[in-house]
C-alpha cells in the first residue's frame, strides 16, 4: 500500500481482516485502496463493515467514511459521519489527522483549529499543516506562521507549507480561484482512479459537489490541470458551480479562453442575462464585456410542424444523412419530395440543398441557402454552409459580409451553432486571424468537446501555437 501497490495489497487487508475481524485497521486500509483504485462502492461498504465487525472506537474509519459519502454525492451523510467522528476520542494521531484532513474537504476552517487544539495527538506529525492553513485561511497570520513552521521537510507536505510560509511572510495573497489557501491537491480531492471511473458510470457526477471540489482544485494547480478543469466546466450542475464560474469570470486566475469559457457557461444556466455588461480581465486589461450570446437548446425545432407521415419521412431521411457514407443520390429526391410537400419547411430545402453541394451541384444550391437565410436568419446551418461555399470558392468579400450580416440569435440548436462557429474557425484560419479562429473553435469545443471536426481544428491550432 505504502508503494501505491493499492490492488495487490487488497487481497492481503481482506486476509487480515477474516484473521482479525475485531481489528478495524485491516478494513480501513481495504478501504483506503479500493478507493484509489476507482471502486467507490466496495469502498463505502468496506468501511461500513469495519464498524459491524469491531467494537472499537473507530474515528480514522468514520472520518474516511465522510470522505467516501462526498465523492458518492451523499454530502448530507458525509457531513453528519464527520460530526460523529468528531466526537470520537482519537486512539492515535493518523485519526486525528484523517479527520483534519476531512475537515479540510468541507473547508471547516474553525473546526480544524478547535478539534487539534483539544486532540491529545495535536502535536503529531502533519496536523500543523492543516492548522497553519486553517489559521492562514481565518486571517490569523501570526498562528498560521507559528504553525507551518513546524511541518518537518520530511512531511509530503513540506513543499506547500514552505511555500505558504513565504507568501504569508511577504503578506502576499493566495493566487487561487476562490482567494483561499488549498489544503489537498486535486488527486487529494479524489483519487483519479475513482474520478475517472465515476464519470464514465454514473450518470450525474457532475451534479455532485465534489466535482466542483476537484475543479477547484485542477483551477489552482498548473496551465495543465487547468485545461483538463476547462473541460469539466460544462459537466458541473451543483449549484456550488455557479460560485466557481462567478469567481473565474471575475478573477484573473489562468487564460482569457478560461474566462470566457465560464462565461459562456454562466450564459447557458441563465445565470448572466444576454446584453448583460460584465467586467473582465482579456488581454490584461479590465474591461466591460457586453454578453450578446446565444443560449443554446438541444430542443430547439426548426420550421413549421410537418404532418406525421412527413415527419416520420424526414426523420429517417435525417438520420440515414448523419450516418457513415450517406447515399445522396438516393436522400436528394426524398429530401426534395419532402420539401416539395411542405414547400415552408425549410429544414427539407436544406437538406435538399446540402445534397446538391455534396453531388457538387454548387450553383443550383446557393440560392436555396440563399433563400432559407432570408426567410430564416436564426437557422444558422444555412449561414454556416453558404459560408464554407464561398470559403472554398475564395470569396473572401462575400464570406465578410456574411459574417457581419448574421447577428447571433438568442436562441439556437447546438449543432446550428457549432456549424456556425466550425465554419467562421475555418474562414479566419484561412485569412491568417489565428485569434478569431481560435475564439470560434473554442465556442464550439465548450457546447460539443466530441465533434470530430472540433478535434481536429484544436489539433489543428494546438500545431500552429
């Protein structure tokens, strides 16, 4: 275990554990490296067995189990498991430690003074650091440095004191997302064994507070982690998210496509209303953003309700155009004949149109798309394919004014907006404006990170940076 070994030390703890179920350790350490190995629920239940099986107080177990309650979303159990581990008379200073450092979790500043300093352990190794920054983050400086003086160069920890030892001493701030000074690192937070297990099964994991814990915490690290934190941006929905997002857009922690992108996000959750002023730091200065944005609806349905036979119709013809090699000799009289049925259903032209241009019959297709945008400027696939006409025919002048004359609509589909935003990235990327291409390809990652062309244009301008 001590050698990150955590599956082939488990078999060894479950062994211990039949020889001596009376002795809770062997459980808390099965515990401890189920969790690191990503299996959170054999964790949980691990844990909880060590109470059935051993009288013994218990309070490194029951302060792992809150830490095991938070990373499953059970926030209210995990708070009230630490509240009972409080409680608990310590028998050795690794409890007394485990329960800091779940305080820590919650950010229970206070507590983690109040608990060490009535431990009988409080003077074990480690214990001062979470004092140190529990004092740093209360505004007790003198304390703060008393105590994080005191971490041995020995203690894994030692980098991070030694560094919050010399902020405090020049009265620096700490340059974090939320202005405080951490405690864990985000594999502290949870164990990317167990993060990256959670987020491929559980449906909601993004809803569950110690998402946000761990973006934070990705945030406060490096330019690295804080790509992989950008990414996870969109898959928070705990409403601690909303203060995160607040805190990036108004901070100047990372790039500007960080701020942006949580801008964008505050938009999508109605949090920042479109025309709304925000202040920002882009291009190191402060500056007043407007947010003329456009929200984006999965739901959203273009053009007039087609009867159910045609609807029927059009769906399968839509599907069998989105699959692998598409037959449009065969999708361009039924998307016409459905067109031709209901002449004001423009999504049919369309996607008459678009079979055209794939049968390379350009010219017969610009005035239909021509035609869709003046009935329908918000249905943006128009804009978008009209543009990647003149793109691959240079006419630069038209492909401007284009772009000029389409104003984002309020409300769009995300397939509408990222072919809008793929291909104005392609434009600029054409005409040299690495800037706006790169603003466009972001807009599109951060509404649909898996399409393909998305891919490859970030690929594309991660090369050219």
């Amino acid at each position: 275990m001590n050698n990150g070994k955590y599956k082939d030390a488990v078999p060894f703890f479950k062994k211990a554990h039949k020889t001596a179920p009376f002795v809770y350790s062997a459980l808390n350490n099965q515990s401890l490296c189920l969790m690191a190995i990503g299996k959170l629920d054999e964790a949980i239940a691990a844990q909880q067995q060590a109470f059935k099986d051993s009288p013994l107080p218990n309070p490194f177990g029951m302060a792992n189990l809150a830490a095991l309650l938070l990373m499953a979303g059970n926030d209210e159990d995990a708070e009230s498991a630490l509240d009972v581990a409080l409680f608990m008379k310590p028998t050795h200073g690794d409890a007394c430690l485990k329960i800091c450092e779940s305080l820590a979790r919650f950010k229970r500043h206070q507590a983690i003074l109040d608990y060490a300093d009535r431990c009988a352990f409080g003077d074990y190794p480690g214990i001062s650091f979470f004092t140190g920054i529990a004092a740093a983050n209360l505004g007790n400086t003198e304390r703060a440095l008393e105590d994080l003086r005191r971490v041995s160069p020995r203690h894994p920890k030692w980098d991070m004191a030694w560094r919050y030892l010399k902020h405090l001493k020049q009265n620096m701030h700490p340059h974090t997302v939320m202005g405080d000074w951490p405690y864990l690192m985000s594999y502290e937070i949870c164990a990317y064994g167990s993060m990256a297990d959670e987020m491929t099964k559980a449906i909601g994991w993004g809803s569950r507070s110690i998402a946000v814990k761990l973006c934070e915490a990705l945030l406060n690290e490096t330019e690295a982690t804080r790509d992989t934190a950008r990414e996870l941006l969109q898959f928070l929905k705990h409403p601690d998210c909303i203060n995160l997002l607040l805190a990036i857009v108004k901070g100047s922690l990372g790039t500007d496509d960080l701020r942006k992108t949580a801008l964008f996000q505050l938009q999508q959750r109605g949090e920042i209303k479109r025309n709304q002023s925000v202040n920002m730091l882009i291009d190191g200065k402060r500056i007043d953003v407007c947010t003329a944005g456009t929200t984006v609806n999965p739901d959203l349905r273009y053009g007039p309700p087609l009867p159910a036979k045609l609807e029927k119709r059009y769906a399968i013809a839509s599907e069998r155009a989105m699959g692998h090699q598409p037959d449009w000799n065969k999708l361009g009289p039924e998307f016409q004949a459905i067109a031709q049925a209901a002449p004001n259903y423009y999504p049919a032209r369309y996607n008459y149109a678009a079979s055209l241009l794939n049968r390379g019959r350009i010219e017969e297709a610009e005035p239909i798309m021509r035609k869709i945008l003046d009935e329908a400027p918000d249905y943006l696939f128009a804009p978008a394919t009209l543009l990647q006409i003149y793109i691959r025919q240079n006419r630069n002048e038209d492909a401007r004014e284009l772009i000029r004359k389409i104003h984002p609509p309020e409300v769009a589909h995300p397939m509408a907006f990222v072919a809008w935003m793929i291909a104005q990235a392609m434009f600029y990327s054409q005409q040299g404006d690495l800037k706006a291409a790169t603003e466009c390809i972001d807009t599109a990652h951060s509404i649909d990170p898996d399409h393909p062309y998305v891919k490859k244009l970030r690929a594309a301008r991660n090369t050219l940076m």
